[in-house]
C-alpha cells in the first residue's frame, strides 16, 4: 500500500518537512551515563509499569545511535525530532556533564552530515530526580532551572540545531505527572496540576528568552498535544461539558502561551486549587513563538453529569487502535482549523501523528495494516487542514521505532521500524516503507 495525496497537495511538495520523531528516556537506555530521574523512581514503584519494566536498556539507542542515524536516513526523512536527556547533560550542581553534551553532539553533527534537519525537544518529561526531590514543577525555582539547562545547553550545540522546541506536551508532564498520577512523579492532586502546568509554561517562556539570544538562526518554539473534545449529544448541557473539558485538557496550555491569560473557566476552579501566579508571569509565558508543534492522536467525546463538570464517553463500537484510542481522523483536521481561527498561529508542524498496533514479524516484514490505514486517513486530515488555510510546513511520524511507552511499558508499539527487544533488532515495517516511498516520489 502507498499512501494517496490529492495532486497538488502541499504535502507532495519537497519544501513540505517530513520527518520521525523519538524521546530520549523511551529509547536511549545508558543509564548509567546520567544521573537519575523521575521517570526511574517511577519505573521502580511496583504496579506504576504495566508489565513491570524499566528505561534501563530501551532500545540501546545510547549505543546504537549510529546505526539508527543511518537507519533513520534510509527512510529518506527530513528532518528527525528526538530530546534530550536533562539529567545527562548537566550535574547536580549546574554544570554541563560534557560526556553527555558530547553524545549529543556527535548525533546532531551526524545528522548534520547526512543532510537530516534536527529538531531538538529541550523537556520530553525525564526531570532530573534531584530537582524533583525540591518539589519539581511544583517549585517555581525549577523553570529557573530550566532556563539556565536551555541556557549552556544551546551555547554548546552552536549552531548544529535547526530547531528547538522547549518543551514536549507540558499536559502531560502536569495532569498526567502531578494530577491524575498516570504518569511520574505519580502525585494526584487537582491542585498540584494546576500550578505544575503554570510553572511548566513559565519555564518555556524563560527558556524561549535565552534560545532567542542564544540561537537566533534556529527555529524555536513549543510542542503542544491536543485531543478534540466533542460532545456525546447536541444537548446544551454535553455541549458545554464538552468546552469545559476543552479548557481544562487543550486550552489551558495554548491560550496563556498566545492570549496571555488561563481559559475563562479558570474561574471555576476552586480557590484551594487556583496556581500562584505572578506579576509578569504572562509577559513571559506569551514569548513570541517561531512554530507551534501540534501533536494528535484522538478525540474525547464527553457528556454531563451530575456533581461533576464533564465525564469521559467511552464510543464502545468506534474502531480504535491497540492503545484503546479512537481512530478519528476528522478531528485533526477540526482541531487544527479550528486552532488557525482561534489564535494568531506561526507556522504549524505536526510534531507527533501515529498510531500503536499489535504488531508481528513474519519471515522478516511486519505488515502493520491498521498503522498503514492510520496514516493514510491523518495525512490526508493535514491535507485538509491546509487547503482551509492553517500555514503547516511539517509531519513528524511518532515514532521513529517501538520503544518504552511509558506507564505501557513494552506493550505497545507505534513505531514505523520493528524493534525486537530481546536482539535490539530493527525492522522497517509496512507502513514505514510506504512513508518512505512518499517522501522519495515528491
């Protein structure tokens, strides 16, 4: 199967950025090589994981990086998106760990060298556990922190980074972190979201101060998720639980970033879990960005109910993927319009698109329909996107290869390469080789 685009689309253009896309704690392994993080506390916490596993080896990516640099340029990509370690590049007491900022890089002037665009996620959720020990996001003096990490970090790279990006879906570092405890640290505390969330923002503001300075000929700017909510009817009681779920999970993140200011329904939160916000906070926080990165997956339908503002529906027929996510692809393109005619946009790249599937290998192919029919609906919800006017230069595929899936553990797999864990085996699967037959024939 090949993946189908209008002719004339914009994707089908060679200016259009293709890429893949990795973190650094869901692959690398080399533990040893850094200091500890929240993500190996949480690993460690018996029934946190669900099959019990750990970051400690992943994909050996700290050892195979240039097998995987070379991999990553057979598929005739773009550009590759991947994070950096905090708690390998820097010391507990500030300093650089120049063995860490070496191994980046010497992967960055690789992908120099092979003609690969790299875009650089500044925060993908692996907090050093010695910062986490001083209240983490919690602790204001963190995006301080993070600011001085953005500071020597980018000073040492030069100029090998084509673009950063601050931080990677900052919802998730706080509702699933320090809210719903889905995630690491593990606290579950509506109020401890709320202010992990601003201080989250403060610190991409701050960064952004110091990158512009810095790396003023890189393109610098923010990774965002977003999952659509829609209401289960046409009632007004779902329509309005559907835009509260709204503020809370997508608008909370975008609007202070753009309009300086929380979703009107900060109102109703209650005062014991209203964040500290400070004079100022906002001036920062709305740093004027070089591109917005978009990631999607799904949608939420949600309806009314008593005592609550909004409650989660399960669509019980609707076709999923192996996570258990709707497959929607009308939403991206909603969401994406919708997000043009809301706020004054920069340019737009989807830093995250795909899909986890229960993959299998067979006589050396791995035919991951379901991912294939994935992507073939979603580029095409992009294309859609673009012709009603949102300004969108680039799609990242996530991921690059199966990897650590966080709370999943080795459960499931989204990348387009096959990775056997027990070999470190890599395999291009189905959907991989057409996303490299799309990209080639541009």
């Amino acid at each position: 199967m090949n993946y189908e685009l209008p002719k004339g689309s914009r994707l089908l253009k060679k200016q259009f950025t293709y890429g893949v896309a990795t973190s650094s704690f869901q692959i690398e392994g080399g533990i040893e090589q850094r200091l500890p993080c929240i993500w190996d506390t949480f690993c460690a916490t018996p029934g946190k994981v669900k099959d019990g596993s750990n970051g400690d080896l992943a994909c050996d990516h700290y050892n195979l990086w240039r097998d995987d640099i070379a991999l990553i340029s057979s598929l005739g990509v773009d550009a590759y998106r991947f994070s950096i370690a905090w708690a390998r590049v820097m010391n507990k007491d500030g300093n650089l760990n120049q063995q860490g900022v070496d191994f980046y890089i010497n992967i960055l002037d690789e992908l120099k060298a092979k003609n690969i665009k790299s875009f650089v996620t500044l925060y993908h959720w692996d907090l050093p556990q010695h910062i986490e020990d001083q209240g983490g996001w919690l602790n204001r003096n963190t995006a301080y922190l993070f600011q001085d990490y953005a500071d020597k970090l980018s000073k040492a790279f030069g100029d090998r980074v084509y673009s950063y990006a601050t931080l990677n879906e900052p919802f998730c570092s706080s509702y699933l972190g320090y809210e719903a405890g889905i995630h690491a640290p593990g606290l579950t505390k509506k109020a401890y979201g709320r202010q992990s969330a601003h201080h989250l923002l403060l610190a991409h503001g701050l960064a952004m101060q110091v990158l512009q300075k810095n790396s003023p000929n890189s393109m610098n700017g923010l990774v965002l998720n977003f999952t659509p909510a829609y209401p289960l009817t046409d009632s007004a009681a779902d329509i309005r639980a559907a835009q509260l779920a709204d503020d809370y999970f997508n608008q909370w993140y975008i609007k202070p970033v753009f309009d300086g200011a929380y979703p009107d329904s900060f109102a109703l939160l209650a005062d014991e879990d209203k964040p500290m916000i400070e004079a100022g906070d906002f001036d920062i926080i709305k740093a004027p960005l070089d591109f917005l990165g978009v990631n999607f997956y799904t949608r939420t339908v949600y309806k009314a109910t008593e005592g609550r503002d909004f409650i989660e529906v399960d669509m019980v027929d609707a076709p999923k993927t192996d996570i258990g996510w709707e497959i929607y692809p009308q939403a991206f393109t909603d969401l994406l319009v919708s997000l043009h005619q809301k706020y004054k946009l920069p340019p737009v790249y989807i830093t995250e698109n795909g899909a986890a599937a229960a993959d299998q290998l067979h006589n050396a192919e791995v035919d991951d329909q379901l991912r294939l029919s994935y992507y073939q609906l979603h580029l095409n919800a992009v294309h859609q996107a673009v012709e009603q006017g949102v300004d969108i230069q680039g799609y990242f595929a996530w991921s690059l290869m199966d990897n650590f899936e966080w709370a999943e553990g080795y459960l499931k797999r989204f990348g387009i390469v096959y990775v056997d864990y027990d070999s470190q085996q890599r395999t291009v699967k189905n959907s991989g080789l057409a996303y490299k037959r799309l990209i080639s024939n541009r």
